[in-house]
C-alpha cells in the first residue's frame, strides 16, 4: 500500500513540474491525452486555488465563500474538461486538437 501511495505521490509530483513548463510545439493528439489525464489528476487543485487567488484579491471572507464556491465549480469542469480530452483524444476536435479550456492546465496563468 505505500508503494502505491508513494507511486501516485511521485506520478503527480512530475506532472505538476511537467505543467509548469511552457508548451512551445503545435497540439496533436498526444498533447491532447496529456493534458486531459493532467487535468483528470490536478483538477482537484482549483479548490485551494481559487480560495486562496480570491482571498489575495479581495478578502478573506470573500476567499472562503465566493472562492469556496468557484473553486467547486472549477473542479468539477477541469475534471470533465480532462475526461471529455482523454476520451476524445485521437480525434481533432475542437479543430485542430485546442484546449477545451482556458488555461489549459491548472497551473498556467488565465489568458
């Protein structure tokens, strides 16, 4: 059981470093699964995140109920966003294999 733990600890460590890195190269459909099974494994991020980007913009009230409330919301659509890509993957839709959502990883800034 820790070896498992250990494991997944590792998997999303790396695709965590992996995210951060800006893309340079076109989509295709290999950049397409990566980013739905990155965003199926971080999508439960946006909770913190966006707790705590609207506590730092507004306050601290604001942070822990109006953040609260998006970052449900964004966890539930980063989560389906991942999961429509990994199983839509080997075909080009939206045109061209594009992100479904902006910013297409969790980590990236907003355009």
């Amino acid at each position: 059981m820790k070896k498992l733990l250990k494991g997944i600890i590792i998997c999303v460590a790396v695709l965590m470093v992996l995210n951060m890195a800006t893309s340079s190269y076109a989509q295709d459909m290999g950049k397409k699964l990566y980013r739905g099974v990155a965003n199926i494994v971080t999508g439960w991020i946006e909770l913190p995140k966006n707790v705590y980007d609207t506590w730092v913009e507004d306050n601290p009230l604001s942070g822990l109920t109006v953040g609260l409330a998006k970052g449900v919301g964004m966890t539930i659509v980063r989560t389906g966003a991942g999961v429509y890509e990994t199983v839509t993957f080997p075909f080009p839709i939206p045109e061209g294999y594009n992100p479904v959502l902006e910013p297409e990883f969790v980590f990236n800034k907003g355009k």
